[in-house]
C-alpha cells in the first residue's frame, strides 16, 4: 500500500471487515450447532457454559496469533507472516466446511420436505 495515512487505515478497516464478520459468524454457527445438542437442550446454564468456552477458545487463539505473528516476522520477516494468515484462514475453512456441507444437506432436505407437502 501506498505512504497515505488515508488509504491504510481504509485498507485496514476493509481486512477487519472481512476478517471479523466470518469471525464472529463461525463462533455463533458452533454455539447454534453445540446447543442443537440433545445433552444441552432446554439447559441455558449449559448453553451459556458452551458458548462461553467458544468465545474463550477465540479469544485465547487472537492472543496467540498476536504473538506469533511477532515471533515470525522478528525471525522470518513480513511476507511470512502473511503466509501463516493465509494458511490459517485456509484451515478454518477446511475446518468450517464439514459444518456448512451438513447444514446445506439439512436444508436441501427440509426444503424439498415443505415442497412435497405442498
């Protein structure tokens, strides 16, 4: 990016965007599909312990990453901690995708119910 004060933090808040969005919607997918659980049904003491320990698992890995990322660039330099960002949101994906293959098949299924009953 250019020396322009302007067109980073825009350029920042943009990453942010897109990083924290897909952030906070894949800690809610797990506590939506943890409190679907029939263990956890109808017990908000259980939920909120759940959705608790998610939000602290997230909140422990940001820290790591922050640290880390010093750790490589100290040792390795810039380009490589844009590799470890690129590997880690290459394994949240890969993490994610068994998730949304499962809730689409849910929903195509649901979907094709509510049609033969019409």
């Amino acid at each position: 990016s250019p020396n322009d004060k302007l067109i980073n933090a825009v350029i920042l808040a943009t990453t942010g965007f897109f990083i924290g969005g897909p952030s906070n919607m894949i800690s809610s997918a797990i506590s939506a599909d943890l409190g679907r659980q029939d263990i956890l049904r109808g017990s908000q003491e259980a939920l909120a312990t759940v959705t608790g320990i998610v939000d602290g698992t997230g909140s422990i890995g940001a820290a790591v990453g922050q640290y880390l990322v010093s750790l490589i660039e100290s040792r390795l330099g810039w380009m490589s901690v844009f590799y470890f960002f690129i590997v880690m949101t290459g394994g949240s994906v890969v993490f994610i995708t068994p998730l949304l293959v499962r809730e689409l098949r849910d929903m195509w299924r649901d979907r094709q119910a509510l049609r033969h009953q019409l």
